[in-house]
C-alpha cells in the first residue's frame, strides 16, 4: 500500500478505536437508545457508517475495471472533498442518501462491531491490492458531490467517521 494511502487508513482506524472506546460499558439498550429529537441511536449512527464505508469500498472495486480509461482526479475533485469536508463539519444534518439512510431500529452490539471490523479487514485488503496507476484516477462517486479519486474518498470517509464520532460522543456523554 502505498504511504499516503496508509496513512489515511491508520487515521481512520484510530478514529474507529476511539468510536470504540466510547462504547465500553454501554449495554444493548443504550446502544439502541434513540436521540431524544427522533434521530438516530449509537448503534444506528454505527450501521450508517458501516454501511457508507462497505458500499464505498464496493463502488471502488467496480470502477476499478475500467483501469486507466477513467478520467485523471485533480483540481475538481479536491473541491467536492472540501464540500463534503464542510458539510461534515458543520452542525447541519443531512439526510443520508440511498442505502446509507436505512438503518434498523434495534441492532445486537457484538454483531455491528463484528461487521466493521470485517469491512475494515476487507478495505485493508483493498488498498494494499489497489494498482498504483489508478491512485491519480477518479474512483468514486459520491451522491451529492460527484466523482472523486481514492485519496480524496479516504479524506471524505475520515470527515464522515468524524462527524459520527462526534455524535456517538454527544449521545453517549450523558451517561
């Protein structure tokens, strides 16, 4: 894999094993608690960003058939990076778009965290497999903001995981 890509990867499982962290001593009721505003539980938030990361990873894997037929990221794509950077900083919410938005209303711990870890396991896989030559490609494309190349995806997933963390932080400081 190559550093840069590493990097990014190192900075996003931190980030996981802090979310982790946060979650010891939390029993499955917790968990499932949902916001007071109707918004969505630990657990919820957890399946959305496990969902997002593996159909990510997915949507990759797919285009990355195509080889270097796919156009070069540059200049564009670091500005829909920076937009969804925004909008993950930012206190607004979003609706989350597609599959990402269907969330159960009751999920088992163990299970959840289990299926992060595989998805992790398998992004590993993936960006020590990902061919050098299609680094500079445009890999992704994301609902709102467009195409993007695996870098900028990688820096998208972080804010992503970021903005979750903070909420799983803010549901669960009350304990």
């Amino acid at each position: 894999m190559n550093r840069r890509l590493q990097e990014s990867f190192d900075r996003l499982e931190a980030t996981r094993r802090d979310v982790l962290s946060r979650l010891e001593g939390h029993d499955r009721a917790r968990l499932n608690r949902r916001r007071p505003d109707g918004g969505w539980s630990v657990l919820q938030i957890l399946h959305h960003v496990i969902t997002a990361e593996d159909g990510t990873r997915r949507y990759i894997s797919k285009k990355m058939l195509a080889g270097t037929s796919l156009p070069r990221a540059g200049f564009v794509s670091r500005l829909r990076l920076l937009a969804l950077q925004a909008a993950n900083a930012s206190p607004l919410r979003f609706q989350a778009p597609g599959r990402t938005g269907e969330v159960p209303p009751n999920s088992d711990p163990a299970e959840t965290l289990a299926h992060w870890e595989e998805v992790r396991k398998e992004w590993r896989q993936h960006l020590e497999d990902f061919p050098e030559e299609l680094t500079d490609r445009v890999v992704f494309r994301h609902a709102m903001a467009g195409l993007m190349g695996l870098p900028d995806t990688l820096s998208f997933l972080q804010s992503h995981l970021d903005h979750h963390a903070r909420q799983v932080k803010e549901l669960l400081s009350g304990d």
